[in-house]
C-alpha cells in the first residue's frame, strides 16, 4: 500500500491547519476497503458515531465519503473506486 501524508500550514504563524493521508492501492494484495471500514470505526468511536454520509456514483467512477465534525475539528474520509476500490484519504481540518 502506498501511504502519502500531507501537511498545510498558515505561514503567518506556521500553525498546522490540515493534515491529509491518503492510501492507493498497490498490487501487494493490501485491501483499501478493510482500511477505510477500519478508519470509519474508528472516528465513529471517537466522535460518537456522529457520521454524516454521501455517496456519488459516475461512469467509470464512484466515491463514498463520510464526514465527522466537533468544536475543534472536521474530518472528510473518501473512498474513490473504478472496478475496484482503489484510493482513500482522510483529511483532518482543524478550526
């Protein structure tokens, strides 16, 4: 699996303002599904399963995303597929 974590900062202060990972697949075997469904419990248990979901479907394509929200944070988790789920990522935005 192919993991890339990103990081986004003010420059006015050099606070952390984003953090993205995002996770494609690789031909090793490793399963996005099981790490999105991992990633999903996961906020679910830490912000009380509050999940908000969406769900597009396209030719050739299709995404699903949940959202999580508080006083401090937003979190946004894809899962982009074609015939396969192929790429996830989870962004993490701080208010």
């Amino acid at each position: 699996m192919n993991t890339v974590v990103s990081y986004f900062f003010t420059e006015k202060d050099s606070i952390v303002r984003l953090v993205e990972y995002a996770w494609n697949t690789m031909k090793d075997g490793d399963s996005i599904s099981e790490l999105y469904k991992y990633n999903e419990e996961y906020f679910n248990q830490y912000f009380k399963n509050q999940a908000k979901h969406k769900s597009e479907v396209h030719p050739g394509w299709k995404q699903k995303m949940t959202t999580w929200e508080n006083d401090s944070i937003n979190i946004f988790h894809f899962i982009l597929s074609h015939d396969e789920p192929e790429r996830t990522r989870v962004i993490i935005r701080f208010k």
